[in-house]
C-alpha cells in the first residue's frame, strides 16, 4: 500500500497540471478569436496585447504565434514581427509560414536584400512553391536583376504557373510594345471574364 502512494500522488499532479494546461489553452483560443475578430475589424492595435496574452498562456501552440505575428505585421510592428518568427522558427522548422512572414516584413521595411536571401532559402526548401517563385521574380525587378527575373518568368511559363505575373514581369524587362505586353493583356481580360472571377466580383 506505501508503495502505491508515490504513484497515485504523481498520478493527481499530472492530471492537475493537464487540467490547468486544458483550461490556459482555451483561454487562449478565446483570446485569439477575440483579437481575429478586431483584426477583420481593422483595429490591429487592440488586437496585438490580446495575442501577445494568448501566447503567453500557451506559448507552445504555432497558431497563435502565427496570428500574433500577422497582428504585428498589420500594426507595422516589422522589428517585433521578424524576433517572433525567429524564435518560433526555431520550435516549430517544418512551419516556413514564419520564415515567409520573416521574409516579407524585411522587404517591407526596405532591407530587400534580406529579404531576397531569405526567400531564396525557403525556396530550396520549398521547390513547387509557385507564388514564392513570382515573388522572388518581383522582388528580383524591383532590385534590377532583369537575368534573374527573366530566367524565373520564362520557367513559370513552362511549367503552366503564375503566368500573368510571368508575362507582366517580361513585358517590363522586353518593353510595353513587346508580344509579351500583349500577353499579359489578354490573360488579364480572359481571368476577369472567368467563371471564379464573375462569381468573386458578385458576392
């Protein structure tokens, strides 16, 4: 019987600490829904304290975190935002969505090369990643690289994937009365008139 007291009382102090960890997490979650509703709302800087709560009370779930972050990103919280990503980065490297919003807060705040570098690795992880890959084509323009951006336009042709900004990227590079130009124009106006778009522009 002495034997079986240890046990029980470890027993009692782990459902306890699961208890208060359940209940942390829940009042998280309704401090998160609390502050997604203030962000739809656009009051960005009232929803920042209410997820920077919710990530204390449960500092290892990468949800909250992520919406922390997009929360500093809509505040232009950039040097707050890129510290977050970074040390939630490190507890959760299989989430790249930290390192994209890392990314975009340092092409924001003009550090292009940054974040150029940055994209760039997450693209070695992350090959069929199609946006990314217009991205870095853009941001590419944006820094003169016309080769690299050229290269990356031409290989999303080939493979069917973002083409308008493929051809938009080309028709800046080869000039407004390029083929390319005109290309871009039609695919423009046959995207406007697509069944997606007529439905999205109804709602």
């Amino acid at each position: 019987m002495n034997k079986l007291v240890p046990i029980l009382f470890l027993t009692l102090v782990l459902l306890a600490s699961c208890t208060t960890t359940s209940a942390k997490r829940e009042e998280s979650l309704v401090l998160q829904a609390e502050a997604l509703s203030l962000l739809d709302a656009k009051e960005y800087g009232q929803a920042v304290p209410l997820l920077e709560e919710a990530v204390k009370l449960s500092p290892k779930e990468s949800e909250g975190r992520y919406n922390l972050v997009l929360a500093l990103l809509a505040n232009e919280m950039f040097d707050e935002a890129i510290l977050l990503c970074d040390d939630s980065y490190a507890l959760f490297p299989a989430h790249l969505q930290f390192m994209l919003a890392k990314a975009f807060a340092l092409r924001t705040k003009g550090e292009s090369d940054a974040a150029f570098s940055l994209y760039s690795a997450i693209l070695a992880i992350d090959r069929g990643n199609f946006p990314l890959h217009a991205t870095l084509m853009e941001l590419a323009l944006e820094k003169g690289n016309t080769d690299f951006a050229k290269d990356t336009a031409l290989y999303l042709l080939s493979v069917h994937e973002e083409e308008v900004k493929a051809f938009d990227a080309l028709a800046t590079i080869e000039g407004e009365d390029s083929w390319y130009a005109l290309a871009a124009s039609l695919m423009k106006e046959a995207s406007a008139e697509s069944p997606e778009s007529i439905q999205e522009q109804s709602k």
